[in-house]
C-alpha cells in the first residue's frame, strides 16, 4: 500500500472525497489534498498517479485556484475532471471558453474506444455533466477524444506526456461508464496494482499508532458506536493497557445504550474503561438551547472538559483518541469545501485542548470502517450496529432538549429499531431512527381531542454515507411501528416518514 497512491488534488467541490472512494474501490489508496498544496507537499506525498477534481469556480476567473505548473513535469500520470480538465488546458496553452449553452445532468457523450481512457467500455454513452464553461481549443499535443452535442471537447489525452481530462463526472453513477473509466486510468494507463485492503491499513494503522503513542498513556472517547470501537480496537491493539477508554453518558444516548457499552467491551475486550455519568451536566449546558450548530459545539466543548477532567485523575495523558471518520471530516468543512454541520470531533472541539488527537479512522468511510472492524476481529453484530452521531438525541430533538422530550424520542427509536430487526430489514437498511421534530397535531384518542407531539421516522439506504437515499420500508413494516408508537409513548399522536434523499437534506435532522 505505501508503495503505490493516487493523490486526488481538491479544487473545492463538494462531492471530490467521491473520487477518493471511487479509486478505493477499485482496490488502489488514494487521499484527498487541497490544491493550496505546495509543490513540495506534493512531491513528498511521492503519488503514483494524479487527478485533478470538479471545482464550483471558473478557471479564466481572477484568483481561481490553480496549481504549480512543475506538478505537469513530474512524470506522473495525470486525469483531470471538469474544472480540472479545464485546469489543464489553460496551464498548457490551451483557451477555455463560456459554453453557447449550459450541460447540466444526464448527457450522452460519445467517446472514442481506440484510446486505452475507454476501452472496453461497451454500448454506454450516459455522462454526468455539470459546467458552463469547456475547453475551446486544446493544447499543443492533445487529442480530442469524446465530445457532446454542446461539448466538442468533452474529453483529451496527450499520450505522449501522459495527461488525460475529461469535462464529465466519472465518479458519479450517472456517469454509467464511469468506474470503468477510472480503473482504466488506474490500471492500463498508469500501471498500478489492487493492493488497498484494510488488513494492510489496520496493520499499518496499529504500526504508526505504536510509534506515535510509545508508552505514553492515551484516553479513547468510547461511544459504543462503530467508529469510536473500531478506532478503540485499533489503539488497544497497538499500545494494551496504555489505552484508556472513557465512556461519557452525556444523557443523550438510546435507551440501554450505557449499560450495554459498559458490559460488551469491559468483558469482550478486556478494556480499561472508566463510565463517565455526566447526564446533568450536559442537559444543563444545553438547557434553552435551539440553535443546532451551538448543541453540538457545546457537546463537542464538554465532551473535551470531561476526557480533561478523567485525565487528570489518571495521571499525564498525552493524547486522545477519537473516531473521526472521512465524512464527518468533510462536512465540518476543508480547506476547499463548506461547512454542512459541524462534527462535535471536528468542528466542536475547543482550541485550548491540553492533550494531542490520534484518529486512526480519519481518512475512512463508513464501509471502511467496518471491513477494518471485522478485519480486527470485532463480531459482525457490532460492526454492523446503526451508526449513532456523537452529539446522540440532541440532534434528533428540533429546539430545546428537555428529559421530557428524551424520553419520547427514547421509546419511539428503540420501538422503530425493535421492527425494524424483526422484519429482518437491518442489513438492508444503512440508517434509521426516530426524530422529534417538535411539531404538534390535532388528534383523537379515546373520543377526546388531544394536541400531542408527532415522531418522524428516518430510515435511508447508503454505502458511505455521502450520497442517501429513502429507504422503501414494507408499509406493512410501517404501520406496526407507527401503532406501537402512538400506543406506547406517551405524548404522541402522530408518526411521518421522511422520504427526502441526501442530497439536499443530510442524514440527520440537525
């Protein structure tokens, strides 16, 4: 794996990490570097292979982004995508030109099989594009080799020096050739191998964290979910009882979620873990709060005072670990993307934290995560268990988080996840749980009126939690859950279902 890596250059769109997985899975590592890059920052990285991503700015803009020009002559294959396809022209004498007329969507190119960037791709023709501006005239020693009915250049290569770029998405499934595309940029013109598992990155991972930690003493934040366990697992296996894990029960956890934590991994895994019971402590800092970005800075603020706090206690702490993975990274903000919603391990930590991060997981998904789960030998039930965002109820409870409101949407989760195992969806489903969206409806229960709270329901399918969508439960399925809701919870009158993709809305509801 360290002998090989693709270095995906970020010009700012918001789905680049998309291309990272796509070259993932195709067997070969790749990682994401913003293109404020220096040459020299590039050259270190020693990649194997280069491409250039879709960006939301114009090349021929005043302080668009760019990139050194001695990057061209490093004798690197090369690919560019959309903004980075018109990167390349421009950097090698080319002119980039405002389109007669927009391509947005689905667009059928039609590209030219004798180059190697589409061979053996086959009848499909479907593209996704998503620019006003192309290249208008290529550089010195480029070919066309694709264009669209409003694109004449839709894709060009230069053999000779490598480069290849395309004005389309490839890492989008709409783009049906697109996987095809990208492995044959991988693996016909730039030679590399399938050698990216994740036993040779947990491998790695428990080698750096040893030389890292040493026989320094380190705390975990363990949640009990997929990604604090798995990056606990991965720690314990590097430096033993040197970990600490702390377990914070901040009040905001599913209903016997606490005990569960406490009794899997302190048996199983023979941890040292210290259980935090921090739930007044949290709900009070939280009292009269709304303001979704400001639950989980605060979370993420008193979540860093209690690992400080139980660190003192123990004794010198050199560092923390968290479960951070590549999404959560993403959203809180790069240095080329927006801020979706601040991660309370990303976006909320405070600035005077007194003890340095270990975050193995940091440049995984969430499939990742789990193959690396099972690779180290967690059981397949808890690798598997529904993802739980760290900040927990307080971001499935719209306004103010009250013990009150915690306790309905406490019930509505635990009956939701309890029908959704017994019709055996699990596996099927990526997400899903129960919501308080703070809305109340009119409602008749025992021939009296009642004006109680009504529970969303969120359930969607996904593979690394980038793109969603709705998951088509049985209505069957539905109609249990619901009944057993508005019968078994107190306060509730009304279920929705919430049938919105990801795109435009996140997984969550704050």
């Amino acid at each position: 794996m360290e002998n090989q890596s693709v270095l995906v250059i970020d010009f700012g769109g918001q789905y680049n990490q998309l291309i990272v997985r796509r070259v993932r899975d195709a067997g070969v590592y790749a990682q994401l570097l913003p293109y404020t890059a220096t040459y020299e920052k590039i050259k270190e990285k020693n990649p194997s292979a280069i491409i250039f991503t879709g960006g939301p700015h114009s090349v021929t803009a005043e302080g668009a982004p760019d990139i050194d020009q001695r990057v061209f002559d490093m004798g690197v294959p090369i690919l560019g995508i959309c903004y980075g396809m018109q990167l390349i022209a421009k950097k090698l004498g080319g002119k980039v030109v405002e389109g007669e007329k927009r391509e947005y969507g689905k667009i059928d190119v039609e590209l030219d099989k004798n180059t190697e960037l589409f061979s053996n791709i086959g009848y499909e023709k479907q593209s996704y594009m998503s620019h006003t501006y192309m290249v208008g005239q290529m550089p010195d020693g480029f070919e066309n080799v694709a264009k669209s009915a409003q694109c004449p250049n839709a894709a060009m290569q230069n053999i000779n020096k490598n480069i290849y770029a395309v004005q389309f998405h490839p890492e989008v499934n709409h783009t049906l050739f697109g996987q095809k595309m990208l492995e044959n940029f991988l693996f016909k013109i730039a030679k590399l191998e399938k050698n990216w598992n994740m036993d040779d990155f947990a491998a790695q991972k428990i080698a750096e964290i040893k030389e890292k930690a040493g026989d320094k003493k380190v705390i975990c934040a363990l949640s009990g979910g997929v990604d604090s366990s798995v990056a606990a697992v991965l720690v314990n296996k590097a430096i033993g009882k040197n970990l600490t894990c702390i377990f914070v029960d901040h009040g905001l956890l599913r209903k016997n979620e606490a005990d569960e934590v406490m009794k899997y991994y302190g048996e199983a895994f023979d941890m040292n873990i210290i259980k935090v019971d921090a739930s007044q402590r949290f709900l009070s800092k939280l009292a009269g709060v709304t303001d979704p970005e400001r639950k989980r800075k605060i979370i993420g603020e008193e979540f860093i005072r209690v690992f400080e706090e139980e660190a003192k206690k123990i004794g010198d702490i050199d560092y923390l670990v968290q479960g951070t993975i590549y999404p959560d990274v993403v959203e809180s903000g790069t240095a080329t993307s927006a801020v979706i919603k601040s991660h309370h391990n990303v976006g909320g930590l405070p600035k005077d934290i007194t003890f340095g991060l270990i975050e193995p997981l940091r440049e995984l998904f969430k499939d990742e995560v789990r193959a690396v789960g099972e690779s180290l030998g967690i059981p397949h039930f808890m690798v598997w268990r529904q993802p739980f965002p760290g900040p927990g109820l307080a971001i499935r409870i719209i306004g103010e988080i009250t013990p009150e409101k915690l306790e309905k949407v406490r019930d509505a989760d635990a009956i939701f996840r309890e029908e959704i195992a017994n019709a055996g969806l699990t596996k099927q489903i990526w997400q899903y749980f129960a919501a308080l969206p703070g809305i109340k409806s009119v409602g008749v229960m025992g021939d009296e009126r009642t004006y109680f709270d009504a529970i969303a329901l969120r359930a969607v399918t996904s593979k690394d939690a980038m793109t969603t969508d709705w998951a088509k439960i049985p209505y069957e399925v539905l109609d249990i859950v619901s009944r057993r809701i508005v019968n078994e919870v107190k306060g509730v009158n009304r279920v929705i279902y919430d049938i919105t993709s990801k795109p435009p809305a996140t997984i969550e509801w704050e």
